[in-house]
C-alpha cells in the first residue's frame, strides 16, 4: 500500500516509481463499505480530524447503508447545504416539500438546494451515495428507525 493511510487489504497498485508516491498522509485508500460504518456512513467532511485527506470544510460523502424500513429519524429543516444523491442498490425514497422522489435503478439520482428541507427512507435494502457541499456541523440526528416495526 502506498499510503501510511487507510486499510490494509485495499487495492493501491503502483504508477511510477516509489519516488512519486506522497509519503506525509496525503492520501487516503480505503473501502467504502468497511469504512463507512465507522462513522455513520460518512467517509468526507468537516467531521473528519484536520490533517486527514478526507477532512473537507467544502464536501460531504456518505456510503449509506440501509436495511429496508430505515428512515431519517426527523426532517432537516432549514437545509443550508446543496445535497446530490445517487442510488447504488435498493429502492430509495427522499421525501421533499410536496412530493417524494423514489429511487429506483440503479444511477437514479435527486439534487436538491439550499434552503429545501428533506427526508428519506429506505423501501428495500439500499445503497445511497450522497455528495453535499458545503460540510457544515449541526445536522446529526439520532440514528434512523424501522417503518411499521420491520
């Protein structure tokens, strides 16, 4: 591996010579379903501690991971950041102000802005990237729970 970063079993092949390859933390390789449940699904942002490459004031990325019945525990109201989420597996429904959005296939993808409130639950076992900027504090809420007990 040629970062001091990252796991262990994760593919860093070589381009170049070792000459090349930073050496100060630089770079991060990992896996984003091993790494994702560390912290709640989030592998970028502000959260992150200062001096790793994934800390970013400017981008969040979450690897979410939902079992079906998994929901927001409370709305975000108030949005102050521009959310991009893209379906990877599963079936995905963000609830926004007057309509609901349902993510079905695969690359199937919603982008709302600043200033939308939003919700979501997952309706199958789902994978959801989501990409939102900036990465500001202020926005854990406890942890999802199961629609109708399942």
């Amino acid at each position: 591996m040629e970062s001091d970063e990252g796991r262990d079993d994760a593919r860093d092949e070589k381009h170049g010579t070792d000459d090349d390859a930073p050496r100060d933390g630089s770079v991060y390789v990992g896996n984003a379903g091993a790494d994702a449940p560390l912290d709640h699904g989030w592998l970028l942002g502000h959260f992150k501690e200062a001096g790793d490459p994934r800390h970013s004031a400017d981008v969040e990325i979450k690897w979410g991971v939902h079992p079906r019945g998994d929901r927001r525990a409370r709305w975000v109201r108030g949005e102050a950041r521009t959310t991009l989420q893209v379906l990877v597996s599963g079936r995905f429904r963000v609830e926004l102000p007057g309509r609901s959005v349902v993510l079905a296939r695969q690359g199937d993808y919603v982008v709302w802005g600043r200033g939308v409130d939003h919700s979501w639950c997952a309706e199958e076992d789902s994978v959801v990237l989501t990409v939102r900027w900036p990465s500001v504090p202020g926005y854990r809420v406890p942890a999802g729970r199961p629609v109708d007990g399942g």
